[in-house]
C-alpha cells in the first residue's frame, strides 16, 4: 500500500477542524515530519494563527510509534486530547488506514487516591489516621467539597481532578489525594487494582500519543525513575515555558513548618534517641530561619549552613532507622510508615 503523503494528510485533518491551510503550518509539519525520519532535533517557532497543533499533530500520528506531547498548560492539554486529537484521529483514519490512540498522562496527586479516601489522611498532632469526613463539618466548605468529592468517587472513571465540576478547594483535594512518595504502590496497596493514577499510566502505555506536561517530563528526565512510557518522539509545545517548569521541578523548598510535620510524622516509628535528634535539629532550624532575612542568599551563612547539616544528619538517621514501628498498634501502618518516610526523605534531601 502507498504511505499517504503528508499534504494529502495536513489537508484532511484541516479540513476536519474546518480550518484553511497555511504556508507555515505546512512549513512546519514538513519539518516536524524531516525531524522525526532523521531522528534530529528540531526548534520551531511559529506565531499565533500558524495552527501548530496540527502542525506537529499530523506528522506524529503518522509516525506510526509512540509520540510523548509536553505542554505547559492544562488548557491546552485539555484542548488536544478533547478536541483536536479526536478530529485528526478521524480525519486521518480513511488514509492511515488505522485509528492511533491517545491518553493523557498527569502526576499522581492529580488523582484521586481511593486509599486515601477510605482510611484517611495521617493525623500529625494525634495518633493514627484522620477520618477526614468526620473532622470537616457538613456545612462547612471543606465539608462540603469533601462529601461531594466521596460522591463523585463512586461516578468517575478517570479520578482526574480536571474533571470534577465545579472543582474544590486544594485544601480538600489534599484529603483525598497522595505524592508519589507517599503513595504505597499498587501492589502493597488494598485498592491498588482500582487506583486511577496506575490505570492513567496502563493507558498511556498503550497509547500512539501520550499527552503530558512539563512537570512529569522534567520528573522523568530528572529523578531517575520513569513515569512516561518508552516513546521513540518527544514534542515540546509551549517550549518558552520549560525552563520555568523544569526549574519548579528541579528546585527543593524546606520550611519549619514542613520540617515539623516530618518530625510529628516519624516519632512514632524510630526509638526515642533518634527522633530527639531530629526534634533537636527541627528546632535549631527553625531559630536561624526566624532570624533569616528574606530575599536571595549569593552565599549560605555560617549558622544556617551548620543548621541544614544537622537537619540532614539527623534525617538520615532516621531513614535508617524508619522499619520497625515502635506502635504496632497504629491503624494502617503501612501507610503511616510511607508517608512519614516520604516527609522525612524530602527534608533530607534539600537540607
């Protein structure tokens, strides 16, 4: 069968949008396409009303392997898999012979939690976990949006935070939701065969497109660790926003308040001695950081720089130690254990 050529493509999928073609866009999925057969690097910039979604959109589809999309913002994000890549889908089809598939693929906090929605969220001042239903009042607002969130729960199929309308408070979303570093994993976890975020990223596997955003690139890229599927093509839209993005990611934040939690969250698993030290360096910390000035430091004071190492220090010691749990009576310790390592690795990891 001849390959379907990429004007004879370009012009079904405009068509499709009821769009009229233009000399850039052309320009630019004939690069697009160049690019991807050369296994090259490409840097486009094309002005506003070139249609470059299109542009990239086509000759990616095309490809016939798997093609990872960063964008910046959840407009756009939104844009391509509700809307632009549905129509090019079903445009192309008739010449591509095939119907490509795509999904969109998120962080896991973007995703409602099942665990966290039926056993809680850690209680940092109390033992045990935080039925947080029963905590927030039913008129509050946060008791609102959490009793609307259960609801919507038993509805959705996606978990996807975007597609809860109207949306809530992130104060309520922080209820029912986990970091990556405080998720159990889904074969530890009791719902892991219903988690959403690891259904998110087996669809994404199996998709030809696989639309994500900045942050998850830099995430992959950085920390090691994969969370996009293999792709053979990576398309950066919005790329004036990456460095932006992949700095936020790249850039560690450590306040007393985040140092406390992580102390309150670990006492209870490692022995005395080793949480008094954390307690201890928790403490000095947080004097140096009172009287910090704010603004940007060009150089780490003296105080501060001694303060951070005993932070780190004492972190470590308590990573170590962090296994057997002194209360075996804590609800769910599993949980509690994984999310009080999760707090403690972050302080030791910017201190």
């Amino acid at each position: 069968m001849t390959k379907p050529s990429l004007p004879d493509l370009l012009h079904a999928a405009v068509s499709a949008v009821g769009g009229t073609e233009r000399p850039g866009q052309v320009a630019m999925a004939e690069a697009v396409a160049e690019a991807i057969d050369d296994n090259s690097h490409r840097l486009i910039q094309a002005g506003t009303g070139t249609g470059k979604s299109l542009g990239y959109l086509v000759p990616a589809l095309a490809h016939g392997e798997r093609v990872v999309v960063a964008t910046a913002t959840l407009a756009l994000q939104r844009q391509l898999v509700e809307r632009d890549l549905p129509r090019t889908v079903e445009a192309l089809h008739p010449q591509l012979r095939r119907r490509p598939q795509f999904a969109m693929l998120k962080g896991r906090s973007n995703y409602l939690c099942l665990h966290r929605l039926h056993e809680g969220a850690p209680q940092d001042e109390e033992e045990g976990l935080f039925d947080q239903f029963e905590a927030a009042t039913p008129t509050s607002k946060l008791g609102k949006d959490l009793l609307r969130l259960r609801d919507w729960a038993d509805e959705t199929e996606t978990g996807d935070r975007d597609d809860l309308t109207p949306g809530v408070s992130d104060k309520a979303w922080a209820q029912i939701s986990v970091s990556s570093r405080e998720c159990l994993g889904a074969t530890k976890c009791a719902y892991g065969a219903e988690c959403f975020a690891e259904a998110a990223r087996e669809r994404a596997k199996l998709a030809d497109v696989v639309v994500t955003n900045h942050a998850l690139l830099a995430i992959d890229a950085i920390e090691g660790a994969p969370v996009l599927p293999q792709h053979e093509v990576l398309i950066v839209d919005e790329a004036h926003e990456l460095v932006s993005r992949v700095t936020g990611v790249a850039t560690g934040e450590l306040t007393p308040g985040q140092v406390n939690r992580a102390v309150k969250r670990a006492a209870k698993l490692v022995d005395e001695k080793t949480a008094d030290s954390l307690q201890t360096a928790s403490e000095s910390f947080e004097r140096v950081m009172e009287l910090a000035l704010p603004g940007r430091l060009e150089q780490l004071p003296e105080d501060l720089g001694y303060a951070l190492m005993a932070l780190r220090d004492a972190a470590r010691n308590v990573i170590s130690a962090i296994g057997a749990t002194r209360d075996k009576s804590v609800h769910d310790e599993d949980a509690v254990r994984k999310q009080a390592l999760a707090a403690v690795e972050s302080v030791h990891g910017v201190a």
